[in-house]
RNA sequence: GGAAGCGUGCCGGAGCGGCCGAACGGAACAGUCUUGAAAACUGUCGUAGUUAAUAGCUACCGUGGGUUCAAAUCCCACCGCUUCCUCCA
C-alpha cells in the first residue's frame, strides 16, 4: 500500500509513477478525494460518539426517576452515532478499495516503459564457444539418465517433471551451496510454508492483476505460494521488530508452485518453465533509508553465486511497466542459454520499500521510541531453472557436463555428471 | 473427527454490564543513592486514527456480527491454543 502521507503531501509523485509503470493516473484523484470524505466521515463520527459517551455517564449516575428520560434522549443519540459509524466504515472501506489498488511507487532512476524497455547494466563472463554440436538442456538430461519428463507427464500432466540420480542431487548440490553462502552472510535458513492465508498472499501483493497465476485450494481457503517470498514477508507480519542490530535477513527454501495460465505454448521443452520447482530466496528486513544499499548487496550476493557455478549472466534494470506490483526497483540477472542463444531469468531482486509492510503492518522501533514502517527485499538465491544454464553452459564433447568446482564438495568431489555406457 | 476448557498490554495475571485502556506482579527505561554496580526508593512504561499539538477526542481486551442509552464483561458465528479420546506419517 501506498503511504497516505505522500498521497496527501505529494500527489504528483504517485502520478509520475503511474505514468512511468503505464497505469491509471486519475485514480489518484480518486484516492485523494476519498481520503477527505474518509476524514470528515470519520470525524463526524467521533465527535458524535464522544457526545454519546459523555451522556451515558450522566445516565450512569443519574437518580432513578430522572434515568428514564435520559435514557430516552440517549436512544437518539445511539441511532445517530450507528448511522455515522456505519458512513465512517463505508468511507474507509471506499479509500482501501482504491489504495490497494495502486502499486508501489517507483523509485527514481528506473526506466519508464514496459516488458522490453529494460537497461543492460552489464555483461559479466564469457559465452562457451562450443567445437561441437550442442545439446539443449532436454537432450541432455535425457541422455545423462538426470531427467524424466515423460513420466513427470504421466504422473501430473504437462510442466511437470522427475529429476533423477545426479539431477535430483544436482539441485540439492546447489541448494546447499546457495544455503551456505546465505548463512555466511548472516541469513537464518527458514523452510517456509507453502500453504498461506488470503491476507497473507493479499498482503504481499500478488492477488491484484496475475491472481490466476496461483494455486488456490477452496475447501481450505488457502494459496499455493509461487516463491516463499510470500510466507518470508507474512513471518513478521503484525509486529514491531528490533532493528537496532541490522537488518533482519531470512533465507527460506521452498518447493514454488505456479499455474502458468498466461504462458500456454511457451517454454513448453524442457523444465524452464514448470508448475513446480525449489527456490532458496533472500529476503531482508530493513529500516527505508538502508533498502536501496540492501538491494545493491543482495544483488552482489546473486552476482556471487552465479560466479560459483560459472555462469555467463547480464543484470538487466527492469522497466516500470514490468514491475510487480510490490516492486519499487528490481533487478534481474540472466544467465546464458546456448540452446536458444539468448539471456533467460535466473534471478530477480525487487525492492518493496515499504509497500508489503504497509499492508502487512510490519514496524520498526527507532531511536525516538516511535514506530515506523519498515522496508522489505527480496531475491533468488538459486532455482531449479539454473540447472538448465549449468547443464547446457559446461556440457562435453563426449556429452558429459562437467561439474563447477565450487558445487563439487556437495556432490563427494564428482567432476563430471557421465552418459551411462551401455552394454 | 468427538469432548471439555481457555484466548486481556513486552511477560505473568485480575476484571465478568457504567467508576476499565484496563488492578497487581515481573521485565524494560529514566532518575535519586553509590567510587562503580547491586539493592532500595521515585517516575515512565500498549498501538493507531484525528489534530498545529507529547492538549483533547476516537478506536482497539483472538476475529467478525448482535443485544443495550452503555460491552473486555451478555448472545451468536468463526479462528487459534491446551487437555482427553479417536486416528495417523
């Protein structure tokens, strides 16, 4: 949700980002006039009860033959201060309907325009240059035993998937690097519900426009979360947290699941895109002023494990427009797929600043003693997805996939992953 | 799934229609005392809205409804927790 003082005090600011993301500006007008009629609504209310209180107590200690006309005069008041209680709520519910229906505010610096309107920050490592004919990531996994997508088929439908022997160990292999790397830097590792609240999915902002992307479970009226992000931002939701000793920085892995509605026919090779994968995602906790250099180094920490698998990457500046909701900047990192010889997404970090905990009622105590809204982060510390890139990026002549040095302590020093030789 | 009990401030715990935003105790914070600390004593000590205001007013005692002039207190529904039974990885 968007902070109502900037609403008040500076309402073009919230325009200026309408306009850059390519959404509503007059809606903006609409909040701003619902927030007045809110206020008045809400004033006239307690103003009446404050009256209505004051006169139950003359009731209270009233004598006896005087109490039932006081009484009298009071039903009047009580059927005013319903009316005007009942026109508060209705105000407000009015203003949240609009608030919430405005995304983040964009930070400066962030380029206007839409899903290809992105800036290249930088090109980072070198593109193999293979001497022989490549295998797609398919191909491979088929031939190396590590990938079973027929029966993944058959057991769940399409986008569904087996990873087998070297593959299933592959991604824990990475997993574990990922979880340590986190750790060092002073991430608690959290395994996170999958399962959550409406509030919470709400709450995180990803029930406004892609809302079909998600699971959901009627009989129990819970989501299926699509990264655990979601569960990462609710942890702390309703409370005050201390952050006079840093920031509060999670790690949690999660099996992610999504429906891919938008997404019939494309990527439909492979595991680049499924209904389910794991994730160990970042997620940190932090006072306003410090989320932009948070962003800078959770960036950095997902610069550093692309390195450790030697994957050639490009980190590109997303463009308003194709921003979540939630995000006030973010920042994807590809890395390089030979099969189609193009950059795909392998990570993304968004800064929320203080969307999410806006609407989550997260705070923080500051110095004064006063509260104040916090700011969350967020990114990818490694997928299942990245086994595409780190399978077709170090694949062999001889078609084995050489291993990255830095994975090898979690796979028991293997180098290679090998095609079984057939008898 | 069945039965009973319970959900109050940072924690424990009273209150069970008006005098309750809430006794009391602990923790925490500030001060007095002390060379310093402890102890003792004094004070502060929930969150939010409204407002120029740390004045006043309003809301919040699991959540949502209802009864009443008036609800933490009564009624209903839901959620959660505990114990017992049943079941189960």
């Amino acid at each position: 949700m968007i902070d109502l003082n900037l609403l008040r005090e500076n309402p073009d600011a919230i325009k200026a980002s309408q306009r850059a993301r390519g959404a509503s500006e007059e809606i903006v007008d609409e909040a701003i006039a619902a927030e007045v009629n809110r206020r008045a609504k809400l004033a006239e209310f307690e103003s009446l009860r404050a009256e209505q209180n004051a006169h139950s107590k003359t009731v209270a200690t009233a004598p006896k033959e005087e109490k039932a006309a006081l009484v009298a005069a009071a039903q009047v008041l009580a059927a005013n201060v319903k009316a005007a209680a009942a026109a508060a709520t209705d105000a407000s519910e009015a203003l949240d309907k609009i608030l919430w229906q405005i995304e983040n505010v964009v930070c400066e610096g962030v380029p206007a325009g839409g899903e290809d309107d992105f800036d290249v920050l930088r090109e980072v490592g070198t593109k193999p240059n293979f001497g022989f004919t490549l295998k797609d990531h398919t191909e491979l996994g088929l031939d190396l035993d590590i990938l079973d997508l027929e029966r993944g088929v058959k057991v769940s439908g399409s986008r569904f998937y087996f990873l087998k022997g070297m593959g299933a160990r592959l991604e824990i292999a990475m997993m574990s690097l990922a979880l340590d790397q986190a750790a060092e830097a002073g991430f608690t590792a959290l395994i996170t519900p999958t399962l959550v609240r409406p509030e919470v999915m709400a709450g995180t902002g990803f029930l406004g426009q892609h809302a079909d992307e998600i699971y959901y479970l009627p009989a129990d009226d819970l989501y299926l979360t699509g990264t655990s992000e979601v569960a990462l931002a609710g942890y702390h939701r309703d409370e005050i947290v201390d952050l006079t000793d840093g920031p509060l920085r999670y790690a949690g892995w999660s099996t992610c699941y999504r429906r891919e509605a938008g997404s019939a026919g494309r990527d439909t090779k492979g595991i680049l895109r499924v209904h389910q994968f794991n994730k160990l995602e970042m997620f940190s906790y932090v006072e306003p002023e410090q989320a932009e250099a948070e962003h800078e180094k959770l960036l950095a920490w997902q610069e550093l494990m692309l390195q450790k698998c030697e994957l050639p990457y490009r980190v590109i500046h997303t463009a308003a427009g194709d921003l979540g909701s939630s995000a006030a900047r973010k920042y994807d990192i590809e890395a390089w797929v030979p099969s189609q010889e193009t950059y795909r997404e392998l990570t993304s970090t968004s800064n929320c600043t203080t969307f999410q905990a806006r609407r989550l009622n997260m705070r923080y105590r500051k110095e004064d003693g006063k509260t104040a809204t916090l700011a969350t982060l967020n990114g990818t510390l490694a997928t299942t997805r990245w086994l595409v890139a780190i399978l077709e990026n170090h694949q062999q002549p001889d078609g084995s996939v050489r291993i990255p040095e830095a994975l090898r302590p979690y796979l028991g020093g293997t180098e290679f992953i090998k095609p079984k030789v057939k008898a």
